[in-house]
C-alpha cells in the first residue's frame, strides 16, 4: 500500500453504490456490520431495508458465526464487532452473500483475519449463495495462499476494481487498475 492517504468514506460510498446495484436483484441478502478497516455498508443496509430486503448479519459464536435478522440496537461484543441483540438464528436461505476481506489470492479465494469463521458458516451451508468480496483498496496476491476449505468469490468489488470469477489464474493477469489503466507482469 502506498503512502496516500485512503478516504474511506469515499471509497466505501463507490463500493456500496456497486453492492446496491448487484443486491437490487435478491431478496435475501448477508451482510456485515464494518471494523474501521472495512467498507462502511451501514448505508446500505439501511436503504435496502426500506426497499423490504431481508438482511442478515453475521453473530458470532464459538469459532464460527449463525446468521440472524439484522436488527436494533447494535451492541459491541469482541473483536469490537457490533452486532443485533437478536440472537436467534434464521434458517432462511440467503441468494447473495457480501464478504469483507483482506486479501484475495490467485484462486480467488478470500483471506481474512486468520479465524476461517466465514469458511466454517459456507461449509456448513447445504447450498451455496452467490458470494461477493469487498474491500476498501484492493490486495490480491499473485500466489496462492488458502487452503482447500476456504471460500471462494464469484466477484470482488473494491473501490476502483469490479471483477467477475472467471476462473483465471490472476497471477497471468494482474488486473489491479488506476485511473483506467491495467499493468499486465509481461509489462513491467
């Protein structure tokens, strides 16, 4: 990361403009409440609820999360991560699935903050919704670094970078773009 400063309120409001367009066509939808080093989505959530979507949230629990209602009031539980006082789980499924991340490697796989509580909620999902990373400025590695149980995106959205999973191999193209500009490693 370079030494510019990140506006995050601008970059996040690029990012939720992008996750609004893509969630107007599903109806039940996982979000997450942002930490300071993800796109601030409250806005979103917000909107989408007033548009009668079905929003769900991640509640931690032991070394994975159950899905709930999102609801108010938030409450800080650990990691500083706020959550709906609801703690009762829903067993509807969800169409769309909106995923913070660190990174992103070159099987388009997310790594995260190293706990695997979004792995462990996919893997026991009996079917699989259509999931999206997000993140403020994007971080994708040329190598692979997860392993087989980690999840995998079928898009990532970041400020400046909207990409489909095509399953290619990212380290053949880089596609981190500036200003509409691609840098390709035969490049330079």
């Amino acid at each position: 990361m370079d030494n510019k400063k990140i506006n995050r309120y601008l970059f996040s409001k690029k990012i939720g403009w992008e996750i609004y367009k893509l969630a107007k066509n599903h109806k039940n939808i996982l979000l997450f409440i942002p930490l300071k080093n993800e796109p601030d989505i409250r806005w979103v959530i917000n909107k989408l609820r007033k548009e009668k979507k079905k929003i769900f949230v991640p509640f931690m629990e032991d070394l994975s999360f159950k899905m709930v209602k999102y609801t108010l009031p938030l409450k800080k539980k650990k990691f500083s991560i706020l959550e709906p006082h609801n703690k009762q789980e829903t067993l509807e499924k969800i169409d769309l699935a909106i995923v913070p991340v660190v990174g992103v490697d070159s099987d388009f796989k997310r790594v995260g903050f190293g706990r695997g509580m979004y792995d462990r909620f996919f893997a026991k999902l009996k079917y699989r919704p259509k999931i999206v990373f997000v993140q403020i400025r994007p971080c994708i590695s040329h190598n692979k670094l997860s392993d087989e149980y980690d999840i995998k995106a079928d898009e990532f959205i970041s400020f400046n970078v909207r990409r489909k999973n095509d399953n290619r191999n990212y380290s053949r193209f880089f596609f981190i773009r500036s200003r509409g500009v691609y840098h390709r490693q035969e490049d330079g």
